[in-house]
C-alpha cells in the first residue's frame, strides 16, 4: 500500500490484511433483523471450536501492526490527533470527489486483485441496496471507509485503521493482542489504568477519546449530515471490543444503547461483501451523486 516510505511505520503488505484478520477474529457476523434479511453470507453450522487460534495464527505483519498500534495510541496522541484534524481545514471536495481522491491508495502488493478503493465502496454500498437497506444506510456504506484518506497525509497504518479502544482508561482483556499495551505509557500511569480512568460511569461513548483513525475522522467530517444511526455505524465500526466484545459497558449512556443494534446490523456488511466481482462505477456514478445529493452539499469540509 503506497502510504509511505518507512518500513518500521508501515508493516502491512496492504491495509487489507487487518480485514482478513478480522475475519479470523470475528468469523460469524451477526445476523440482520427479521424485517430486514441480509444476504451477507454467514454459515450458522460453523462451531466457535473449529476457529483457529487467531493471535497465534495471524500474519507477522500483523502482528507488528497490532504492536505498533498498542504502543504508540495514548490518551495523548489521540488528543493530539484532534486538534490536528478536527477543523476540517485541510480541503474541501464533494463526497463522490472524496472517493476518486482515495483512489491514489493503489495496492501493488496484492496480485490477486486490481480493485480501486471507490470499486470497493461500491462494493458495500450496493449489497446494502440490494438487501433494501435506507437510502441512508446504502450511503453510509459508501463514506464509511473515506477516512483511510488520512494514509495520504502521511499517517502511519497503525493510526487509521484496526480495532478502536477507548483511551484513558483501563485497556480491556478482550482487546485483540492485549499484551501489547504493556509498551503503552499510558500502562505506566495509574490514573488511565482504573476501570473509569478519566471517565465518569455512563458518560457516554461521546465524551470517551478512542483511539484514532479512520473512524472518527469520517464520524467528523459526516456528522451534520446523516441520521444518528448511520452516525454510529461511521463512528464505531471498527470497535469491536464493544460491540462483539461486550466491553466498556460503564461507559455507555443510553444512547450508545439504542445505537449498538445499528452498528451490529452494518457489521457484515463492512467485513464480507468484498469480492474479485468489480462494480462497474460509471454506471453506477448518477445513482451515487443523486444519492449522495440527498444529503450532503456540494462541497464538504475535510
């Protein structure tokens, strides 16, 4: 993945290699609601023994991801990372824009397919359409990874994708590679290391400093201009300490409650609608912009 040069900064071949972990990780995805069946495959007579051991398993790039992203993701960084980004005073560019820009993400190191990010967008966005997910949620689809876009500005692997975890607190046992936070500072101070750190019971997920990346730099950039549930799926789709977890419950208010639902039913199609099968996007280009006109303007900050 061209992103940067420094090999101690980039230890994935391509940033689908975390996606292929998380499907090591988290191979059953849960089930769409009656009303709403989903299409996504799942195979229900699949036993929890017959996965592999998944830390043991994993690719050594992986795993030096996984360590780099322990190490260096403090309550610090994260704040840090904020203020950097959260103006939104880098550019502006539309959503559809947005996309073609990513596209400068170009993957030499997978031979087996030659997918453009916006291919892989459409990917998502249009198993949600053809399972009759909301428009919304068809559009969600299609934003929720255009925070990768951080890779461009030259922030390393480990601070825009991988599992999210709240900072400032206790980290979780649950947390995929948790041994690797013993290279934490944050370990070292006993104010982050109780079960509330910073934090007051029930606070709410909004006021909790995850650790940064993609996530919540598309959350920012989205939030007046899509639905709360679309909102959370951005926000916290690759959170899984929570929400496949079940950690950090004393944290939730009762709106990261009604949420959680949203964000499980989005899951799957995040992790396995992926395919060689290429979407063909001038085609599919006038549904998007109309689409996309719904709710966004014609330029967005980023």
């Amino acid at each position: 993945m061209k992103t940067a040069t420094s090999a101690e900064n980039q230890p994935l071949q391509s940033l689908d290699e975390v996606e292929d972990f998380y499907k090591q990780r988290y191979p059953e995805p849960i089930a769409a609601p009656a009303d709403k069946k989903s299409t996504v495959g799942h195979d229900p007579e699949k036993k929890q023994s017959e996965f592999r051991n998944y830390e043991a398993d994993a690719r050594p790039t992986v795993r030096e991801f996984y360590r780099l992203n322990h190490q260096f993701q403090t309550h610090e960084f994260v704040r840090a990372k904020k203020k950097e980004y959260l103006g939104l005073n880098r550019m502006k560019m539309g959503i559809w824009e947005a996309a073609e820009y990513l596209n400068q993400l170009v993957d030499d190191s997978d031979p087996d397919t030659d997918m453009s990010q916006l291919e892989h967008l459409l990917q998502t966005a249009e198993q949600l359409r053809r399972d009759g997910q909301p428009r919304w949620m068809v559009l969600t689809g299609f934003v929720h990874d255009l925070g990768k876009i951080l890779c461009l500005w030259g922030e390393p692997q480990w601070a825009v994708v991988g599992d999210t975890f709240p900072t400032g607190c206790a980290f979780a046992p649950k947390i995929v590679f948790s041994r690797f936070f013993e290279a934490n500072p944050d370990s070292q101070n006993p104010a982050y290391q109780t079960r509330l750190g910073v934090y007051k019971q029930g606070c709410g997920l909004d006021a909790v400093d995850i650790s940064w990346g993609h996530d919540e730099y598309i959350y920012q950039v989205c939030k007046d201009y899509l639905p709360p549930e679309g909102l959370a799926m951005l926000r916290f789709h690759s959170f899984y300490p929570w929400h496949r977890e079940g950690c950090y419950d004393y944290l939730l208010n009762d709106h990261d409650r009604a949420m959680l639902p949203w964000v499980l039913r989005f899951n799957p199609y995040d992790l396995y609608t992926k395919s060689h099968e290429k979407p063909d996007a001038v085609k599919l280009r006038p549904y998007y912009e109309e689409l996309i006109r719904e709710y966004f303007p014609d330029k967005v900050r980023w």
